[in-house]
C-alpha cells in the first residue's frame, strides 16, 4: 500500500520538474508494476488519455444512496455528465458490446462499469458483466466506481476478478458535511438519514478504501467541488485518501441547473469556477497526484475521453455487427500508438530543453484544438472541447479541459456560440487550432486570446513550448506586455454533439 502512495500518479505530467507517466523512459518513477496497471488506461494517466479510449456498460442501474447532485432519470453524475443512459443492458449483452467495440476500435483498452446507479448496488449484474468479459477479452482491464457505501463486503469479489482499478467517489469525511450533500443512504434493509447516513457513508468508504489498498488494487477518489459546502474541506479529504494509499485524487466540479431536476440543481447551488477548481487541485497538488482530464462522462460513454462513440454501438447495431475479436491485430496496432507517443514525448523533450536558460516567472494558460493522439489537429469550428496547458519556464503541463458549444452551427448561431466558447477560455492567452476562419480569428483577437494556426497537426506541447518562447521574447523585447487573464466559466449540461 505504502509503494503506492508515495508512487507519483498520472496527473503529473512532464515539464512540471516532477516524473511522468509518459515519459520516455516508459516508466518515469513508478515502479514497474504499477507502470503496466496505468500506463494505457485513459483516466489513471494523463498521458495515455490522449491515445486509449475507454467504454462504459450500463449494467447497473439500481442505487443504494442519494446524492442532492444527482437525479435517478439521468446517468450517474459523480462518474457521467447529465443525460439519460441511452439503454440498459442485460450482462451478456454487455459483452457482446464490449466485443464489438474492442473489434472496431483497437485503443479501447478499458471497460468501466460506472452506473448509471452503483455497480456495487447491482452487485450480481457487475460481476456477471466483468466475468463474461475477463473470459472472452483478456487484454481489456477491468474497472469499477462506486459510491463505497457496500464495497467493504465486496472487495474480496474485486480482488478475486482482477478488477485492478476501483474509483471511489468520497465527497467529504466529516459527516456534518456529508448531511448537506446526502439526504438518505440505504444499508442492511433500513434507511438512514442525515449526520447519521453520512457517518456510516464515510466510515464504509475509508474502511473500503484500506481494504483494497492492502490488496494492492489502484484506487482513484473522486470528489465533487460543491462551493460553500466542501470545497474548503476537501483539503482534508485529499490528506484522508492519501494516507489510505489512494493512488489519484479526481476533483471534478459540480455540474448544476435547474434543468438537471437535481436537489443542487433547483435550490441554486452552483458549481466552481474555472479559477476556483484549478486553485484547489493546485493546493492538493502537493499531498497527492491530481487528475484533471476527467470528462465526467456518461455511464455508457464509448471512446476517448471527449469523444462519445455510443450511438454507434447501440443493441440493434452490435447484434448485426460482424465481431471480429483480433487480439493479435490490436496488439499490433496498440505497439504503433506507443511509437506515436514515445515519439510526442521525445519532441517535447528536446522542446523543453531549449527552455534550459530561460529565468521568466510568467506562468499562464493556453487552450488547444484536438481529436486526440497529442495533436493540434482540430478546426476551431469543430471543436467540442479544448485543452488547456499552463505554460512556464519549467514547460507545458495539462491542467484541464473546456467543453464548448460548436462554433460551426450550419450558418446560424454562431455569433452566440462564440460567446461561450470565449467565457470558456477567457482565462487563457492564445487557442492553438488547426484551422480557423476570419470572423471568429477577429473575435478572438477582440477578446485578448491570441489565435495560432501555425502549429497545426504538430505535437501540442513542443509546439506550445515554442510559442511560450516567442511570447516571452516579445515580452523581453517590449513588443508586448504580458497581462494576467480573467476568469472563465466552466459549461453546464450536457454535450451538443457534432453534427
Ligand atoms: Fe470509467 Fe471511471 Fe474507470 Fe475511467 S471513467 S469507471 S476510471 S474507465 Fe474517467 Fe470518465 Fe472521469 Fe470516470 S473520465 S468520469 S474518471
Ligand atoms: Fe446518483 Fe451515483 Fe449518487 Fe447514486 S451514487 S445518487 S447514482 S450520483
């Protein structure tokens, strides 16, 4: 347990001076054991999320507590983002599922069983699920989040179907706290409800988070920031799950509208900003490794994290599909993936060295445009989403994402869309695309946000680095003058997919 704890996760990522996941070396400074656990699995590294995609089944529908954030019609909102799981499945046809996904996309290297309730509500669905697949699809790693209100009494079941990676969702650990955020648990037949409901909560979730440490299981916590009601103490659960050997420490904002019909939603309570959220993952930075690519997806999310894939793979579609399950074809496609990655690495490597003299204490944030793969390979008017680095002179370190409206609406709207895509990232000093057209390249000069297209298809971070040059030569040279940013908004609701 204790290798664990003091192993530095995956929310480290290079130029930050610490070790990465991704480095070239293959390995950074995680001991081999638990290189091979995370280095393709997109939410435990950073860096692999840029490459491996994940699937969610939907298998689970049933909780067994209640959370004011969450509304029983719409997935489960500590692991997806609001809306409605599109179906349910039964366990075999979660498998067949998951065998028609592995056969068209060779980077699905996950399948995560998240909801749309608590698997571990749903305790003989779940396992039946990571069963038939452990069988049928060996090389996919096995994953589960719950509430941990139950996983004490299953932890010996996770262990024995190698299920390598648990993510609990652990909001606070001073019941006080937890009355306002968990209005009733169910445990062993009886309803419990306040202070009381969310002692027992706590006291289940740390006992279940020991309990699979001890067995050498990866652990994630993820926490929702609720400002005014955890969002100070979850300093303190960050310290809590550390010293319980918790591996990676997910803070994710509390999504929150009225729409929604959530207890948070209709009473107004509202979720962080992006500068609120980025200063309390800073903080817990140095007690623990923090996620920040976490894309709170949905319960039946198939793809990279970002992409949704699902309506491609609905029941009617798989049962016609021609499976084609090609363990040897995805090994060799997963070797040139971590060719393409060796090679990002490298660049940015060489990229960062150059930035050995350099004494500037600028630190600020850019936004970028792409598909996947560590690129800058999307057109500013298709992106659905952009990624943001902090530069410095110690390099460019992913520190989040912004969802977006599309800015290519089909001619109408865009002047609105626009709008939200700058609130989105009004907190950073250029957007790196690989394309953009006149009317929002102008907007967005308007707004303060340099445009740059000069990078396109290159690999994000040596690109950034390079321009981060350039920036502070200009600074140096008086041909600017750097100037903090404000603020931005981070989007509620849910994805306007592309059309
Ligand atoms: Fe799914 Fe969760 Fe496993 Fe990932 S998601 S069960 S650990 S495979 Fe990932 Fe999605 Fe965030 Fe979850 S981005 S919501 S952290
Ligand atoms: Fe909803 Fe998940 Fe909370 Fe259950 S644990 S109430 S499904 S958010």
């Amino acid at each position: 347990m204790q290798k664990v704890a003091e192993s530095k996760g995956c929310g480290t990522t290079g130029g930050s001076g610490k070790a990465s996941c991704g480095s070239a070396a293959g390995s950074g400074d995680l001991p081999p054991e638990i290189w091979e656990k995370v280095k393709n699995h997109p939410c435990y590294s950073e860096e692999a999320h840029h490459h491996y995609a994940r699937m969610h089944v939907a298998v689970a529908p049933a909780c067994n507590i209640q959370c004011n954030y969450c509304n029983r019609k719409y997935d489960c909102a500590n692991e997806s983002r609001p809306g409605v799981v599109s179906e349910k499945l039964t366990p075999e046809q979660a498998a067949r599922k998951v065998l028609a996904v592995a056969s068209t996309i060779p980077q699905m290297t996950v399948l995560g069983i998240a909801g749309p309730g608590d698997p571990l509500a749903n305790p003989a669905k779940t396992f039946k699920t990571f069963e038939l697949i452990s069988k049928t699809a060996p090389d996919i790693k096995l994953c589960l989040s719950t509430n941990g209100l139950a996983l004490p009494d299953h932890v010996d079941t996770i262990a024995r179907y190698n299920i390598d990676h648990v993510t609990i969702t652990i909001n606070m650990i001073d019941p006080e706290i937890g009355a306002q955020i968990y209005p009733w648990i169910f445990w062993n037949h009886k309803r419990y409800t306040g202070v009381e409901a969310a002692k027992l909560l706590t006291e289940h979730q740390l006992r279940g988070l020991e309990m699979l440490t001890e067995r050498g299981i990866l652990c994630k916590i993820n926490s929702v920031m609720i400002p005014g009601i955890n969002d100070k103490h979850l300093v303190e659960v960050n310290k809590a799950v550390k010293s319980r050997g918790a591996f990676l420490h997910n803070i994710m904002p509390l999504i929150s509208a009225p729409e929604h019909g959530t207890v948070f939603g209709l009473n107004g309570q509202r979720g962080p900003s992006a500068q609120e959220l980025k200063a309390l993952q800073d903080s817990c930075e140095g007690e623990m490794n923090m996620m920040r690519h976490c894309r709170q997806c949905r319960a039946d999310a198939v793809g990279l994290l970002g992409e949704d894939r699902s309506a491609e793979f609905t029941t009617d579609k798989i049962m016609e599909m021609e499976i084609n399950y090609d363990l040897e074809g995805r090994q060799a496609y997963q070797a040139l993936v971590e060719q393409e990655r060796i090679a990002k690495v490298e660049a940015k490597q060489e990229e960062l060295a150059t930035l050995a003299g350099e004494a500037s204490d600028i630190t600020l944030l850019v936004a970028v445009a792409t598909r996947g793969s560590g690129l800058i390979n999307e057109h500013f008017g298709h992106a659905k989403e952009f990624q943001v680095y902090e530069l410095s002179t110690r390099g460019a370190k992913f520190v989040g994402h912004r969802r977006v409206d599309l800015y290519c609406q089909g001619g109408y709207g865009e002047e609105e869309s626009l709008e939200t895509i700058i609130r989105a990232i009004n907190d950073c000093h250029a957007v790196f695309v690989a394309k953009i057209g006149g009317c929002p390249k102008g907007d967005l000069i308007k707004a303060g946000i340099e445009p740059v297209d000069e990078f396109a298809h290159e690999f994000i971070e040596k690109s950034a680095i390079t321009w981060f040059k350039s920036y502070l030569e200009k600074v140096r040279s008086g041909e600017i003058t750097h100037a903090e940013r404000g603020d931005a908004a981070i989007r509620q609701g849910a994805l306007i997919a592309a059309a």
